[in-house]
C-alpha cells in the first residue's frame, strides 16, 4: 500500500528486500487526501515542522480530482517495479482500503504486506496509521516503511 509514487529507492528498496528471490506486487494506492483523518494529519505536520501542509489539510482534493493523480502515481510506480525485474499489478482504492487490502491478500495468496509510506507520527502514535490498522485485518505479517522522499 503507498500513498505516493515510489521513488527509484524505494524501489531498490523492496524489490531487494528478499534477495535474489523474484518478488511480484499487488500494489494499491491510497490518495492520501481522501483519508478520514484530517485532524491527526494537521496535528503531524505541525509536530513535524509542515505549518504550510497542515493549513492546507482541508483543501485536499477529493473524488476526480484525488483520483486522477493517484492513477499516474501508480502507472509510475508499477513501471518502476517492472522495469526493476518484479512483477506488477495495482490499483488506486478510494473507499474501505483495508477491506480491499484483505481480499488482496486472499485472492493473491500473499506472503507479506508492505506498507510504504511518509511518517505520520500522531496517527501513528495513536495507531491509526495504515501499518498499525492492517496488522489486525490481513492475517501476514505486515512490514511498515517510510518512503524516500524526492
């Protein structure tokens, strides 16, 4: 699961996480303007120093306009992991993400969950942050990494 496209180092990152063991992803991105939370989102950019991205937090854009970004993150994430030798497949889920992070794990039969991401220090105080939620939905050890930033 990732809220941003993956940076060549979290590419590197993953795709050698097992080794010379080829690795293959189901990768669902979630427009991070979308989540519920907006006031832990708020409450960790100002913890981290972000007092432009925390005023901004109520004018995230939502539906189409969430949507449209999130598809041409995924596209270049998924070309990323294929270009790096993985196999890729994903999509960008709006609503009940963990549900359908459940169903993926079933239906692909998957080892493990990574959950890629920027650091959200409240939600994840507070366990609200993705990682912490799935470790109770999806029955696989589920990984927690911050991703790179550009």
């Amino acid at each position: 699961m990732i809220e941003k496209p993956l940076t060549p180092e979290d590419v590197e990152f993953v795709t050698t996480l097992h080794g010379e063991e080829r690795t293959s992803f189901v990768v669902l991105m979630q427009p991070r303007g979308d989540q519920a939370d907006v006031l832990l989102r708020a409450i960790d950019d100002v913890a981290i120093g972000e007092l432009k991205e925390a005023v901004r937090e109520g004018g995230k854009p939502e539906g189409r306009a969430a949507r449209e970004p999130a598809e041409l993150a995924l596209e270049y994430s998924l070309r990323a992991l294929r270009e790096a030798g993985s196999d890729a497949v994903g999509q960008v889920v709006e609503e009940h993400p963990l549900d359908k992070l459940k169903t993926v794990v079933d239906e692909a039969g998957a080892d493990e969950v990574i959950v890629l991401t920027a650091p959200h220090y409240v939600e994840e105080f507070f366990h609200r942050d993705w990682a912490s939620r799935a470790r109770h939905k999806v029955g696989v050890p589920v990984l927690k990494l911050f991703a790179h930033s550009e």
